[in-house]
C-alpha cells in the first residue's frame, strides 16, 4: 500500500508541475518555448486527475492533501475559464453581441441566415463565411476580409481596418453616440481531419497521427504569435471601448488567450454558466470560441447556444451593459 502511495504522489506532483506550466503560457511565447502552448490542451484533463488525486489524500487522511489543496488554488480561475457558474444578473443589455464561425455556410446552409437574423443582434461577427455576398444585409452595414472574417451591425462603422493576413478585422462601430471598437478575430486553424484525432488500436499508426497532429501544433502556435502580436496593437491603440470576438482556434490558458485577453474581461467568466465548449466536432470538449470586452461595458449574460448544429461551431451570444460606465 505504501509504494501505491508513493507512485500516487509522484505522480499527483508531476500533475501539479504540468498545469504550473500551462500557467507560463502568460510569459512564455510559442517562438521560445511552444510546450507549455501544448500543455494547455491537456488542461481538463489534469485538473481533474489533480483533483480526483486530491479527493484520494483527503480520505485517505493525509497532511499533503492540505498542500494540494493549497497549490490547487492557483488553477481556480484557469478552470473557471472551461465551467463557470456566475450569478444572475438584473442589468438592462444595451449592446447584443453574436459571434459565430459558420465554417462556409456548408453545413448550415440558408438555415444560417434565418438564425443570425434571428438574433437580432446589434453586432455580428462571422468567421469562415466564405467569401460569398452576405444574405443578410437589411438594416445592417458590413465590412469583411477575403472569405475568412465579416463583421455586421445596426449601426454606423465609422472607420475600419484589416489585421495582417486575414487574421483580424478591425471596425469603430458608433452607437447611441459613442465609438466602440470591435476586433473580429479568426487565427489561423490548425486544419486537421477529423479521423487524424481518432487514436486507435493500432500503436503505429497511432503514433503516426500524433507525429502529424504535432507537426501542426507546433507552426501554427508560432503563426498565432505574430498574429497576436498585430491583434493587440490593435486593442492597445484603441481610443475607444473594445469588443474582441471570435474563433481563436486556441483554448483557455494558451497563450493566445491570455495576451488577447490582457487588459480585458472574459465575457464567459463574468456571466457564464456551465460550460464554454464552443467546438463540437471531436469527441471531447473544447472552448475556442471567446467574446471579450473593456471593463467600461459589463456582460450580461453569456450563452452557448448548443439548440442549433449548422456549423462544427456553436454559436455565441453575449449581452453587455453600458450603463453607469
């Protein structure tokens, strides 16, 4: 028994080391170090490994659960970022925000249109929308980049700009007499195929998939970091309030979502509840898809809506105040 213990705390430590380094991901960029990037997949996974291991020493009444529960403090926010449960709020929304990639109208067809126009949301930012014209046009003006980001709204777009190479599209959007800018985001995907995330019996060709799977990961993370880098001088030269919204094609606690996020509220920690998981097409969860905000506007509420499949994508939905700002 003592030596299942003792396998148990190496590796309980090791765990705890691993999720340490998804937190570099705040200081590290992918062009040094792109692991601690790839730790931030794993992420749900070992903060519930940690936590069943630290369930384990409470019963088993063991001082060092004391210390796990202790460091496991440390990951509270990063774990809030994938299911949070906030309160309600009794704000009155101003500003209604849809965020969607609809993966080139393939899956969802007209049946796209009719949803967004649904919504009836002041701002609409569509990713993967194909480059074809826009069916959704009444009442709202628009700006896009080649086939990869459009952005929608009511209201007037008073000034708008192209971040680097498709990856972002800036626009200063006025409404009820104040400038707010909205960055739509789409960094560059990763483009697997859905049977190379099927690992299988099969130990060689297991592996070979996991050689190929990282031989994406690791350029693509280093192309997120210039892409980034023009995102946030964006945000950072902005005389105005900020809306960022888009597919990220990174998880929480990558560094993609801590530099884009710095400085800003994460619309999903403030109003969410349950979970983020915004991608669909694999078999376990993930949250790619984000809303966020300057602290001048305050989230309402934050909604995943899971009732419709017109995309490998949900789409997202967020209501902001800008009262008392």
């Amino acid at each position: 028994m003592k030596i299942f213990r003792l396998i148990l705390l190496i590796l309980h430590i090791g765990i705890l080391f691993l999720l340490l380094g998804t937190l570099l991901n705040a200081y590290i960029p992918p062009k040094i170090f792109p692991w601690f990037n790839l730790l931030s997949l794993g992420f749900p996974i070992l903060i519930i490994l940690y936590i069943i291991l630290t369930v384990f020493w409470v019963f088993s009444w063991k001082k060092r659960a004391f210390v796990f529960m202790l460091a496991g403090l440390a990951f509270l926010t990063p774990a809030k970022r994938w299911v949070n449960y906030s309160a309600d709020k009794n704000e009155t929304s101003d500003i209604k925000v849809l965020s969607f990639n609809i993966k080139a109208w393939l899956a969802g067809g007209s049946g796209i249109t009719d949803y967004v126009a649904s919504q009836k949301a002041d701002i609409i930012f569509l990713q993967e929308f194909g480059g074809v014209k826009l069916p959704l046009s009444e009442g709202y003006t628009s700006v896009k980049t080649g086939s990869a980001l459009a952005l929608l709204t009511k209201y007037k777009i008073v000034d708008h700009k192209i971040l680097g190479s498709n990856g972002g599209l800036q626009a200063d959007v006025e409404i009820n007499g104040r400038i707010y800018r909205c960055i739509n985001v789409y960094l560059h995907p990763f483009k697997f195929e859905k049977e190379m995330m099927d690992l299988n019996a099969d130990t060689d060709v297991s592996k070979r998939k996991l050689k190929d799977i990282l031989k994406r990961l690791i350029p693509t993370f280093k192309k997120h970091q210039d892409q980034v880098a023009l995102i946030r001088e964006s945000i950072e030269n902005s005389p105005y309030p900020v809306i960022l919204a888009g597919d990220f094609n990174s998880v929480p606690n990558s560094y993609e979502y801590y530099h884009l996020s710095d400085g800003l509220e994460d619309a999903f920690l403030t109003a969410g509840k349950g979970s983020a998981t915004s991608f669909h097409d694999y078999k376990f969860p993930i949250r790619i898809d984000y809303v966020f905000s300057s602290k001048s506007l305050s989230a309402v509420s934050y909604k995943v809506d899971r009732s419709v499949s017109l995309s490998d994508h949900y789409p997202v939905i967020v209501k902001f105040s800008t009262r008392n700002k």
